[in-house]
C-alpha cells in the first residue's frame, strides 16, 4: 500500500486492531481529498512552472538565433565573399552568400549536389582538382576563372582553404569566391589610364596648392627638359628654371584665381632654351571647397608655332624668290599711302613685266626660267633702297613701292637704275640671256589713295611701255587703263570664242604658174564675232600671242586642218596641199611635235601628212634657233613639207636656208606690192627666186593683187603665186567648187 495511504489510515485509527466506524472513514475520506487536492494544486504548479521555463528557453533560443542571424548576416555583408564548405568528393555542405546572384543555382539547389551536377564539366574538373591539391598540401589555392551565374557572366577569383575537420568521415574545405568583374574593370581603366598618361606626349602635372609637385608622366621631360626625379624631390613649382620663377606663381594665382585658364607662354627649358607651351591649368577643390591641387597639361607647340609663321610667310610672300606677294604688298601700299598723306608725302607704285621672258620658259623649261626669276629679283633688290618694297605678284612680274619722294624726276631716276640692272646679261646654268623689261609708273597721291587701283594703274602703263617697243618706262596716263581695259575686254571675247567654238577656218588658193591650176591653199583664221561680225586675225592675233592664248587656237587650226586634209581626200578633191601658220608661243614648245604628231593619228590625216605644209617665220626661226631646228627636224620626219613666211625681212636669211629642213620659200607682200615701182624690191625677188633654185626650194609670192606683179613674176621664174588676183579666202564649201570651175586657169 502507498505510503500515504497507510499514513491517512493510522491518522484516522483504521487499523487492523479495531473495526473502522463511519466518522473514522469520513475522516479518512476528507484528508484523501484534501491529499488530492493538495496533490492536483502542486501538479497544476509544476505543470505552470515547467510551461513558464520552456517559453522562456524558446525565448532564449530565439534570441540567441536572431543575434546569430544578424550577427551572421553582419559579417556576410561586410564580408563580399561567397561562402562554400565542400567535402573532398564536391558535395555542397553550406552556402553562405550575400549576394545569392553571384550563385550560380539557388542556395536550395546547391546544398546536397555536387560540383559535378551544378557546374560545367570544365569549371567542375577545375574546382576539384584545385580542392584535392589544397587537401593534398594543405594549403591555400588562389584561382581566377570565368562563370555564368544568375546574374550573368562574371569574373570571379576563389581560394580554396583546407577545413581542417571531416564530416561524415571527408574531408573538408572552406571555398571563398569574390566577384572580381568591377574590379577587373576598374583595373583595365587603370591600366588604360596609367598607359595614357604614360604614352601622352603632352606634359602632365599635379600640383599642390603649395606648389609641390605630386606627380608628372614621362613625357614632362621632353617639354621642359627637366626629369621626374628632378620635379618631385627638388624644390617647388612645375617650372623649375631660375627665369621662369615669377612665371610659375602668376600660373599658379591665376588658376587659384579663376580655377581654370588656359594661353600660350614661353617657357625656359633645363638647357635654357626657349619653348613655345600651350598650358592648361585646372585648380580642384576639397570637401571644404578649399584648392587642394592644380592639375596641368603643358603641350609643346614650338613645331606648330614654327608652322605657323611659315604658313604666315607663305601667305605673304612668294614661294620663288621669298619676295613679298601681292597681298602684303598691298597690305603694304595701303599703310605707306595713310603715312604719306599724314605727312604730306609722295611715293610711286613700279609695275615691271619681263620682255619675252615666257619664250625663255618655254622653251628651255621652268626650271632655268625659275632661276632666271630669282636672279631677277636679287638684283631689283639690290638696286632698290632699304625702306622700298618689292614684290613678286606671279610668272614674270614684278611691283615695287618707292615710299617718300619729292618730284617726278626721283622716281624717272629709279626706273632708270632699274633698267640699267638689265643691260649685264644673265647666266643660268650655262645660258646667257639678254632680257629687258617694260615698266608702268603709277603715283600716290596724284593717281590715286588705293593700293588695287595705283597697281591697275602701273600695270596699264606697264602695257603701254610695251606697246611703245619695250625696254622702257612709261607713267600712268588715264587713256592707258581704257587700252588695258579694252585689252582685257578682248582677251575674254577670245576665251568665249574659243569655247562657243566662234572661230572659222578660211582657205585661199595658191596657183602654180607653170601648171596653170589651184597648186594649194593656205588655211587662215577668222572670228564670226556674235555682234561684230567677221574679224580678221590682224585685230586679234597679237592680243592672244601675248596671253598665251595662241597656243589653244593654234592646235585648233592644226586640228581643223587635218580634218580637212581627210576629207577632201575621202572626196577625192585635188586640193594639192594645206598650209598653215605656227605662232611664235607654239615654236616656244619643246613638246610641239609630238603634239601636233598626236592630231594627225587622232583626225587619221597622218597618212597624208605630205599633204600638210608648216609655215614659218624667218624671225622667229632666229628667235627660237635651238628649239626651232629640233621640232621642224621632227615634223619634217613625220612627213609634213616646211616653208618659211615672210622671207628676206629676217636676218642670216642664207644660214637658215642651209640649216633647216625646208621645201619652200615664200616672197613677203611687202616685196610683191612695190614690183613696177622700186627696182631694189624686184631685185630682191629676183635673187630669192635665184637663191631658192640654188637650194632645191620652191618659190611662192603672196600678195599678188595687180597684173603687172602676176607678169613680173612670171618672167623671173617664180613657182607659185597667192593673193586676191589669183583668188581671196573662201569658205570650206567653196573650195570644191573652186577646184572644180579652176578659176585660175586662165591666167
């Protein structure tokens, strides 16, 4: 029996030795309830007692595991590393990471795996050897290698460290993984920016606000001369000569001033030398708005400076002779002329133009001619006073500004200096020229106030000097600039005739005397003028031999020529042959052969180029002497026959007979027009015709225009005959019918 119930029975006398009466029972029974109740009420307590530890320990618990938590989380965040514990066969043990994109599964998805069944085959056999090696030498594997996780592809580096501890019997070990792209990045960056700075050839400079320099790259060596070393350990401020000093602290209180400026200085190198420096300086402040540094960029712009002013001397200067150009002579001009009416003074403005300086070019090339040019120039300059201005405006001219005269006769005395310069010949690379120059006097301020009007007005006197022979000088009068004008006006009447295709080829008969028929003819130009009508070669030849325009209308005539000498024989016409006329500036081209050479294969007339005949001047064949006698010798063995115009008005008439290639003569009009009158013009024909049999040539008289001229020639034995008795220059579709009638026959 339980203890307390024996103990309840002998409180209440219920022994074995007597029977138990009622009150004794109810007794027993109240102290067995009050036991019970007793026992209930410390049940109920120890049941509320242990209720009240248990929450407190859960409390407890989850208060312990929230500060592990957060503490857990604290470090993690401060820590950027994924956290991985991995036995040695690659299976995930624990996952700790902040940055659960750097994952490249969820952590769920890790935990339990292994490498294998997480990671390419290629990382995974990586990471595990990486793992057996830690295990193996324990110790620390540094790698770097490239994953795509959640977040994308990155860049990580991880270390792998032994744990020191198994679980289940493996080995483990604590893999750390950063996430290194940014940095990488930044590196780059670094890298990219230290190279720039390294390989700028600009000087970099940083500065404090004290002056001491903190860093500068390698090219501030060459832009100051003084070395890295020297700039960071010696002294203070970036420019460290003893004479830029005071240069340095102005840079400096001036950028300290506006925070940023930027000009050009002239600094002194290490070596003393001065250097042109574009510097830019920029002051950057603190937190507290204070300058903390000065940060420049010295770029050496000696080179560009250099450049500069030879691109400003180019600009202003001609590139030959180094003389002043027409820009600054006229910049020049127009600064004299404001001084001189200042103070009452008077200057005069030179136009010279060498006399047939472009026959020399020409024909012997633009090198001598350029050397020519400069000897040229040297000598106008020595003869010129030191305050006068000469200038070079392009090909043979020359200008020159004589500044503070008192009369007319000073600037006669100068032009006459000028000429006299001309009259030593020239040496060129073993030539020797004889050249003169026709000059145009304009003054100021009597002519004009302005620079381009007194140069207009020189250079139309300058045209009238050549009109009155060249070699001269000639002052500015008003009529002179209506002559210039209206020689310019038909210089651009020619340029449009040439491109609206104005000119017209005429032909006029040669008649040979013995034959009685049309023997040839001679191709002669005229202008169809829209609003003047037909304008025969006298009005307009000397204009377009003077400004070269001669050449382009010669190669037309040649062209238009040969044009005709295919046609007419495609039609079967019996025209004998076509003469035509070389020009002066055409003889001065050495290439003039193979040009008109070229013509003929193009028009298909070099097949008949016996039919062709070249006509020259005697004067220009002593002229152009060298050059002449190689393209005639050239001509006359692509086939075409040679004449000489005008013969007996030239000189050394009998040397040129015996030196050039030629097949006839022809009699100058001024001959022919005074047969009947002056015995001495008929004895010249006569011994022309003489000299001509004597030669093998052919003898043509031109100008024929009276009965008696047409007898006399007869009865000396001239050949063949031209002029307007024998007929007059007729169109290009008259000639067949010329040829057909033979008009001439008659006489």
């Amino acid at each position: 029996m339980h203890y307390l119930v024996e103990k309840l029975l002998s409180d209440s006398n219920l022994t074995d030795l007597r029977s138990p009466d009622l009150q004794d029972w109810q007794g027993f029974l109240c102290a067995m309830d009050k036991v019970y109740q007793q026992i209930d009420q410390d049940r109920d307590l120890q049941q509320r007692n242990f209720s009240r530890t248990s929450e407190e320990m859960q409390s407890s618990y989850e208060n312990l595991k929230n500060s592990f938590e957060n503490r857990q989380s604290a470090i993690l965040k401060a820590f950027p590393d994924l956290m991985f514990l991995i036995n040695e066969e690659g299976s995930y043990l624990q996952v700790l990471a902040e940055n659960k994109q750097d994952l490249c599964l969820p952590v769920q998805q890790l935990l339990g795996n292994t490498l294998n069944e997480t990671l390419p085959a290629d990382k995974a056999l990586y990471f595990m050897n990486s793992i057996a090696k830690a295990l193996q030498t324990n110790e620390l594997q540094v790698l770097e290698y490239e994953l795509t996780v959640q977040s994308g592809k990155e860049n990580f580096e991880g270390r792998v460290i032994p744990a020191g501890y198994t679980v289940d019997g493996k080995k483990t070990v604590l893999y750390l993984a950063r996430n290194i792209t940014t940095r990488q990045k930044t590196d780059r960056q670094q890298k990219l920016l230290n190279s720039v700075m390294a390989s700028a050839t600009e000087g970099i400079v940083i500065v404090r606000a004290d002056k001491k320099v903190l860093y500068v790259n390698s090219a501030i060596e060459k832009v100051t001369g003084y070395s890295e070393h020297e700039l960071l350990n010696e002294g203070e401020g970036f420019l460290r000569h003893e004479l830029d000093r005071a240069l340095c602290d102005e840079v400096c209180t001036e950028a300290y001033q506006s925070d940023h400026f930027k000009r050009q200085i002239v600094i002194h190198s290490k070596t003393g030398e001065k250097t042109d420096i574009l510097l830019s300086m920029d002051a950057l402040r603190g937190e507290h708005n204070e300058i903390e540094y000065f940060v420049g960029m010295l770029t050496d712009i000696t080179e560009i400076t250099l450049s500069q002013q030879r691109l400003q001397h180019l600009a202003t200067h001609d590139v030959l002779t180094g003389l002043p150009n027409r820009l600054m002579f006229q910049e020049r001009v127009s600064q004299v002329i404001s001084r001189s009416i200042r103070n009452k003074q008077k200057g005069a403005v030179m136009f010279l133009d060498l006399d047939r300086f472009k026959t020399i070019n020409d024909s012997l090339g633009h090198s001598i001619g350029d050397k020519l040019l400069i000897e040229v120039a040297r000598r106008l300059q020595a003869v010129c006073r030191a305050e006068d201005t000469v200038a070079r405006f392009g090909g043979d001219e020359f200008v020159i500004l004589v500044e503070d005269i008192e009369q007319v006769a000073t600037v006669y005395q100068v032009a006459k200096k000028i000429l006299h310069i001309f009259d030593k010949q020239f040496h060129v690379q073993g030539y020797e020229f004889k050249i003169t120059t026709s000059m145009g006097i304009s003054l100021f301020p009597s002519h004009g106030k302005h620079a381009e009007e007194l140069i207009k007005q020189a250079d139309a006197a300058m045209y009238e000097a050549k009109n009155l022979g060249r070699n001269c000088y000639q002052l500015f009068a008003d009529e002179y600039l209506e002559s210039a004008i209206a020689g310019l006006t038909l210089e651009n009447e020619i340029q449009n005739a040439l491109s609206d295709n104005q000119f017209k080829l005429y032909f006029q008969p040669q008649y040979d005397l013995s034959e009685k028929k049309v023997s040839g003819f001679e191709a002669l130009i005229r202008w169809h003028h829209p609003q003047h009508g037909i304008i025969a070669p006298a009005s307009f030849i000397q204009v377009a031999e003077s400004t070269g325009q001669i050449v382009e209308i010669g190669l037309w005539v040649f062209s238009e020529v040969c044009k005709k000498i295919v046609e007419w024989n495609d039609r079967n016409l019996a025209f004998g042959q076509l003469s035509f006329n070389l020009s002066q500036r055409q003889l001065m081209d050495v290439n003039l052969a193979a040009k008109l050479i070229s013509i003929m294969n193009k028009t298909g007339a070099i097949e008949n180029a016996h039919k062709i005949e070249c006509e020259i001047t005697e004067s220009l064949i002593i002229k152009q002497m060298d050059v002449a006698l190689n393209t005639l010798s050239k001509l006359k063995e692509a086939g075409l026959k040679l004449a000489i115009d005008d013969f007996g008005t030239g000189h050394s008439s009998l040397v040129n007979l015996k030196r050039f290639p030629l097949d006839r003569l022809k009699i100058d009009i001024e001959f022919v027009r005074d047969i009947g009158k002056d015995q001495n013009d008929e004895a010249i024909i006569k011994a022309t015709i003489a000299l001509a049999e004597g030669f093998g040539l052919e003898v043509v008289a031109e100008g024929v225009e009276k009965t008696i001229q047409l007898e006399f020639l007869k009865s000396v034995g001239c050949h063949q005959v031209q002029g307007y008795l024998i007929g007059k220059p007729v169109e290009s579709e008259q000639v067949e019918n010329l040829l057909y009638k033979n008009a001439c026959f008659n006489l």
